[in-house]
C-alpha cells in the first residue's frame, strides 16, 4: 500500500477520468476512464479505481465536476450523481476533498498542458499581451466555457453555467431550428445546440425541413458522416453547429474580454475539427459588428487531450 | 494651490464626471458632471476641471473609460475620444495615470457605495454566501457589465465588452424587432436595444408594427411617457426593454454565476427602474430551463448613484 500526493477526478457527463497526483503533475501511467453508467454513485467508481490501483493512501483530492459548485454537496446537471465532500473524504481515508467546476480545472490546466497538443485553429497576426485573459470553452454531454484572469498574484478562474445561456439566433431558418431546440422545454439554451444530443437534434430539423426522414445516427455517427462527406444532411447538421459555436465564442470572448486566446476543448467539438476550417466558423466568429477587429485578433486553438482537466486538478492540490 | 491625493474621472459616452480624491474616497463637494460634446478632447474636459477647482496638485489619477482597456493608448467604442496616459499625465503636471474599464470601476465600488443607494428589485430568501461573484450591469449610452469576484487576497473584477454581443430573441415578433435593429449594421447587439438609443428604435419599430406614425421622442421622453403610462407605445417600448434586460442579465449571471447579486446601474436602466416591478423582467430573467431556480435565488439590486464609478476609481487609487 503506497501513499501518494493524491487524487485527480475528472467527473463529467458520460466519463469519469481518474488518476493518481504526484509533486502536483498527474501519473499518466495511472489514468483511467470509466462510464458513469457502469457505476450507481461517484463514491463506487473512485472505490472501484483505488482497489485496482492498489488501494493507494491518497493525501487529499480535487475533483472536478461538470456541475455549479456551490458549497461541500454539489448537483450535476446533466446526471444524476450527487457529490457529497465528507462522503468522499470517507472512501479516500479520510483525504481532504476539494471540489472544483470542470471548466474551472481545465482553465487551471492551460499553463500545464503539452503545448503540442494546442492544435492552431486561427492564429491572427496581432500581438498578445503576455497577462490577457484566456478562455477554454467545451463542448461535449454539455457546454461551458471558463476565464483565465492573470493576476500578479495566484491566477484566478471565473466560471458559471455558460451553457444555459440562451442560444443565440439571427435568421427566421435559424428561429425555426431554435423552436424545434426548445419544443417540451420552453426554451433553447446553448447547450441545446452545442452538445452531442443538439448535433443530433440540429441533424434531425435539418431532415425535416428538407422533408426527409432523419436517420437514427449517434452524434458521433453524424460527424463521421459530416467529416468523411458521406451525407449532405450530416454535414448541413456540422455547419450549423460550428456556426453557433462561432457566434457563441465570439459572445463570450466579448463578454470576457479574452484577448489571449480561446482554448476549444470537448468531445463533440474534436470530433468536428474539421469543420472549425470551414468559412462559417470564422465568419460567425469574427461578425461582432464594430467589435470584429478585436475578436478577429484573437489566437483559437483546440486542444487534444481528453484528460486535461487531471492536469488541472493535479495543479491545485 | 492645494496638494490632493488624485484626481478620478468616469467618462462615459455621454458624459464625463470628475472628483478630486483624498484617503482613497471622493470628496463630494468636489464633483462635476460635464457633458462631453462640450468639449473637444478629455485633456480639455480635464484641464477645465482643474482649473475650476484652483489647479490642486493631484498625485496620481484613476480614469474609468467606457472602452476596453488594453494597454495605455485607448480608443472609446462609443465616442470619437481617445485616451493616452502620458498626454494626460502632463495635464496633471506629471501625475501617474491609470486607466479602468468603467465597469471594472463600478464593480471596485460595491463594497464602498452607500448601502442606501442600492434599492432591492429582487430579494429572493436564499442565504447568499459572502465570497459569492457579483455582477454590476448597467445601459446607459451603451450596455456592459462587470464580475467582481472575492479572493482570499485582492478582489479580481472581470469586464468585458458584454453589449457587443449577440442580442437573444425568442420568438417571431422578437427576431423582426431585431431586423429592424440590425438594419445597415448586419446584426444587432446586445446594446443595440440595452441603451438610450436602442428604447428609441424599439419604440420606433413597435409603431411601425401597430401601423402608427412614431413621434421624434427622445429617450428620455420614451422613458417618461411610459413611466406616467401617457403612450401605450411607450410602455409597450418599456416593457420590451426590461424583457430584453430580465434575460439578458439572466444569461450574464449564468455565465459569471454571480450568485452574490446582481446590481443595475445605468440611466436608462434607472429611467425605466417601474418596470422592473413588471411581470416582464422577472420572467425574462428567470426562464432559464434547468437552471430557474439558480437564477431565481440571486438578488437585484438598483444602484441609485450617478457618481459610483468615481467611488471605484478612488478605491482603486
């Protein structure tokens, strides 16, 4: 039984990500992935994790939660899990445990990531001043997007609940698309749209409106259909997500006033990569009326690594 | 030829208003409000003042701008006046001078306004947590917003340029007032109606609507009309405004997770301050799906001071 600096989790809507934390950088050798589905509560999964990894003595824990965070018992979203810090703390041996929102991790991780795998997406002429504020943004089971502020102290992250902010529309077509996103809810938030179930509900108003018969792909079938040009219709659906992914970011990046870059993360928004070199992305972006010289200015790189948030847990323990 | 701690100055994109700073607070007997168009650059706007006030030897100066502060050259977004700390450090006879984002300036003076100036519009029974993120707001000329967010050190503000994002519409009707804001401009902003000139043209477009001849009211008239319930058109213009407003400031407070309150600042926001007891805004800001009673729980606030900025530019000084 070995003791260890402690536990990195990584609790999002579909996956949980595990590792073990030494001299605050994650162990790679000791990442795991599991389906939520596979276990009935968080505690099962991280009891589960630490009887394979030897039953590890872990000094302390953060886990982030794609979820609010707001006290010791959090809420998720997108899931029905519960999160309780004793709770977990009791599993952990009675480690401290730290909760911190998802987006919050992976804004902490940027400073920590391998820079290889920050893939350029635009990477504008202008000059970046070294202490501007960064902002990652995700799409995956939902949407959110966290602030970098440097400060000359510690750095600080701002994050909240960007993905129930409501999705924004500019054309009767793009209406029509936000009321089939909205039907039985009343509204259509931005998550609606920028996740794997909007790609697919984006996907099946497309065939409507078309007056075809929606095929009952997963969202990730549709972006490989999109990708590999199979289907008209899939990649029509791959357009119109990177065009409110574009127009969202744009927002955002105003709204944050993030000058140093934007940071792409999420499952869903790797799986269409492709398409953020198609010239609507850029152009619903950039379209910012007397605000498009600053927006266009700003570096967007997508970043491929699907554990980065550990690294950021790793780097706050 | 007295010696003062500094001089702090708030110009917005109608008015400018200045105070002389001693012990980090504003002496009130020393504010001014000028009206920009009077004056043909800030450094005369400045110059005027301190001739005024028997040309005190300020030791350095805090100037909020509405305008992204990046660097120490600044271009205002809704102003033709540009800003250059070294021009006007030699007004001020050599004075250090630093420059915030008004916002920033006004989320700095939270903490320090007069608690008697912050009228409740909303004051849900939750227990708020005393480190939580507020959010200042305000439209006035234009539109912005502030995050201050509470450290264990400093407060860290995040300000942005929030009024240059997409304007959210919901419906029909909501998508063709935005078409009318759009016109000429392509798309239309969040301030293209949070503003002076944005009530104008939405009671403008709702005559239209109705088949009616719009008259040449200001919006201030607009305003008042509606307050004193003379022009269904106005108050229909009103009621549209504080929709926009209740959902716009619902989005921001999802995005920032200011659960610490929201504060509302801004003379068109105080114009129209009657219908923020409507039906209209509560539902506007509200309607966020899942996450209603997050936003639900968060307190509203009116700030009734035209001169707080100044109050945040000597908190910072």
């Amino acid at each position: 039984m070995s003791t260890v600096q402690g536990l990195a989790a990584d609790i999002g809507g579909t996956n949980t990500r595990l590792a073990l934390v030494e001299n605050g950088q994650v162990c790679q050798d000791t990442i795991v992935r599991f389906r939520n589905a596979d276990f009935e509560t968080p505690e099962a999964a991280i009891d589960t994790y630490l009887s394979t990894a030897g039953h590890p003595v872990c000094g302390s824990a953060v886990i982030a939660i794609a979820a609010p965070i707001d006290g010791t018992a959090i809420r998720m979203t997108n899931h029905p899990w519960t999160f309780n810090a004793s709770c977990i703390g009791k599993i952990l041996g009675g480690a401290k445990v730290r909760f911190l929102n998802d987006f919050e991790a992976l804004a902490y991780s940027l400073d920590k990531v391998d820079p290889t795998r920050l893939k350029p997406v635009r990477t504008p002429d202008r000059q970046v001043r070294t202490n501007a504020t960064r902002l990652v943004v995700g799409a995956g089971t939902g949407f959110n997007a966290a602030a970098l502020y440097q400060t000359a102290g510690d750095n600080l992250v701002g994050t909240g609940e960007c993905g129930h902010a409501t999705l924004p529309v500019e054309t009767d077509r793009e209406l029509r698309l936000w009321t089939y996103l909205s039907r039985n809810r009343k509204r259509a938030s931005v998550e609606r749209a920028l996740s794997g179930n909007g790609l697919r509900e984006i996907y099946e108003w497309h065939c409507l409106e078309s007056g075809k018969l929606a095929k009952p792909h997963s969202p990730a079938e549709i972006a490989r259909l999109a990708k590999e040009a199979i289907d008209p219709d899939c990649s029509a659906a791959a357009r119109q997500w990177v065009t409110f992914l574009g127009r969202v970011i744009g927002d955002l990046a105003l709204i944050f006033l993030s000058l140093g870059g934007i940071v792409l993360t999420g499952g869903v928004t790797r799986s269409l990569a492709g398409f953020l070199a198609e010239p609507e992305f850029a152009a619903a972006l950039c379209a910012k009326g007397r605000q498009q010289e600053l927006v266009s200015g700003i570096p967007v790189h997508l970043l491929d690594d699907d554990f980065a948030a550990l690294t950021g847990c790793a780097a706050r323990m």
